[in-house]
C-alpha cells in the first residue's frame, strides 16, 4: 500500500526551455535541507493551484541538491501545466508531496528504454542509474520533432550508439513490432502517449511475464464504462456502505467518514491505494501491473469498482 506522502514546501530554483512547449524547473528546499533521496521512475505531487495536484516524474537530482522537473504545457489538458507554464517563476513557492514510486527500474536486467515526447522525463533518470550500474541498456525515443523532444540532443551526444531518435518529420514510425518481436532477457521501459504504450504492450505480449513495465499519468479508456452497485464493508471505519453504479467508491468511503488520501481521482497516481481484504476486484487504474491486478491485493478505490457478480468487498478502511 502506498505510504503517507510527506508534503514541503519549495522554491523554483531554475527554469529553463528543454524543447518547445516543455520547461524543465529545479525544485530547492526552503530551509537549506536536503531532499529525500529518491529512486528512477519516481514522480511527485505538484500543487499547481490550491487544491489541485499534479503529477510530473523526476527526471534528475542536480548537483545542489534540487529535484528537476519538466512539464509539457498542454493547451487542451486539465489546466495543470498551463499553470505551471505561465504562473511558475524562479524564486515562486509551491507544494509538493512525494516522492512515490510505481514504475521502479531493475539495474540487474538489461534495459529497452521506450520513450514518446515528455514520457522521457522517468527514463531519463533511469538511463542514468543504468550508466551509475552499468547495466546495458537502449534507448528508443520517438516524438513528433526533434525541437519538442526534451534532453534528445543530450542524450544523443552522450550516448550516440544507444540512442535511436525516431522524429517524425525526418523518420518513419518508431516500429515497435519489429524491435519487439523477438523476446529478450530484458526489461522493456516505456512511457509516452496511450497510444504507444498500448503498441508496445501489445507488441511484447509474448515475452515473459513481468517484462514489460509502463508509467502511464493519463486515465484508463474505461475508466467512465457503466458500473453496478456493490456493498463494501470498511473495517477500519466499522461501516458499511453500499456504492451506486454512478459513485466512486472514493466519494461514498469520505461521506461514511473513512480517511482516503487521495489526489489525481483518476487512477493515475497511486495515492488512494487501499488494501483489499476480501472481494474481486475490477481495476480500472493505470498505476498496477496485470500481475498486481490479477493478485487483488490492493486498489485504487477513486476509479476502480467490484468485479461484475462479486457483490461485495472488505477494504481495509
């Protein structure tokens, strides 16, 4: 189960242009402290408006000590990079919460890094733990042009013969049924639009189990598919509550007076894991991998529900 995040508050330290539409901002502690040290593939809560909270990979620790972010402003998204994009700058303080960690990098097995425009931000640093380890590793970066495709000329310059830059107004297609026909004894790492990811799952489906892992921060297609009423008993709380087909579990656990942390309230970040203590589960988030869905263990209670024909679930609330 997710642990409690700690929050802080920090300064913009630096802000730079990375690629078009994309800043990068060094995040400092305020006191002169230094910030938990975190792995590859960790992201945190930014609070980007009073009560409004999003989530961006850490892409490096600088050598002051700063967490770096990068944040791609998307005009047609849900206001939170807009914000960071024009309100954020150096000296600002924000909140942030975290770091958390789903999308963890295994330095002992080969690497095949999958990256599509800002999806690079959590293989950055795992390319660069890879390096700290010497694991073997490869880079496949797709993006629609070099110009918006952060850290590329870096990492082609540093890594020329790991690094396949596949930019669509100079390449074809980064065709990942080839480069994954053939199953390795390696790890496949990929973050990037919907669209990629569900190519590169579907491409590696037969390759070993648990040898694909992605990081995905946009909702599950059927995330809003129709639903059935379900009992849910909350064992902490000591209450049961029936949720209707058109309430999150979330929302009808709050109003029985349980305490969910929660933030993205669409399956994206993790915060509201709750172990499940009986009960099938029906997983509509993006944070668990099969295997951890298939193991119904734990769940994302703001978007995920009871299986169809299981009537009734235990959480540990």
């Amino acid at each position: 189960m997710t642990a409690v995040p700690e929050r802080r508050r920090v300064r913009v330290a630096a802000r730079r242009t990375v690629a078009t539409d994309v800043v990068a901002l060094d995040l400092a502690p305020l006191d002169g402290s230094t910030l938990p040290e975190w792995e590859p593939g960790a992201h945190v809560d930014l609070e980007v408006a009073p009560g409004t909270e999003r989530q961006y990979s850490l892409v490096t620790t600088t050598a002051e000590g700063h967490w770096r972010i990068a944040v791609l402003r998307e005009s047609d998204g849900r206001g939170g990079s807009v914000a960071v994009h024009d309100d954020l700058a150096v000296g600002d303080e924000v909140v942030v919460a975290g770091p958390r960690n789903h999308f963890g990098f295994d330095p002992t097995r080969p690497a095949v890094f999958v990256a599509g425009g800002i999806g690079i931000t959590p293989l950055s640093a795992m390319i660069d733990a890879a390096e700290r380890a010497g694991t073997p590793w490869e880079l496949h970066y797709a993006g629609r042009s070099r110009s918006r495709m952060a850290f590329v000329d870096d990492l082609v310059a540093a890594h020329p013969e790991r690094v396949v830059v596949a930019a669509a107004d100079e390449h074809p297609r980064l065709n990942v049924v080839g480069l994954l026909a053939e199953p390795r004894d390696a790890v496949v790492y990929c973050c990037g639009p919907r669209g990629l990811m569900d190519a590169v799952e579907s491409a590696a489906a037969h390759w070993p189990a648990g040898s694909v892992r992605v990081e995905r921060f946009e909702p599950a297609a059927d995330v809003d598919a129709p639903g059935e009423a379900f009992e849910v008993e909350l064992a902490v709380t000591g209450v049961t509550v029936v949720v209707p087909a058109d309430r999150t579990l979330l929302e009808v656990a709050e109003e029985a007076g349980a305490f969910v942390l929660s933030s993205c309230r669409e399956g994206t970040c993790g915060t509201c894991e709750t172990p499940v203590l009986e009960g099938a589960v029906e997983h509509r988030d993006t944070v668990l991998s099969p295997e951890e869905q298939a193991d119904d263990r734990t769940m994302m209670v703001c978007v995920s529900r009871a299986r169809r024909g299981c009537p009734r679930l235990v959480l540990e609330l």
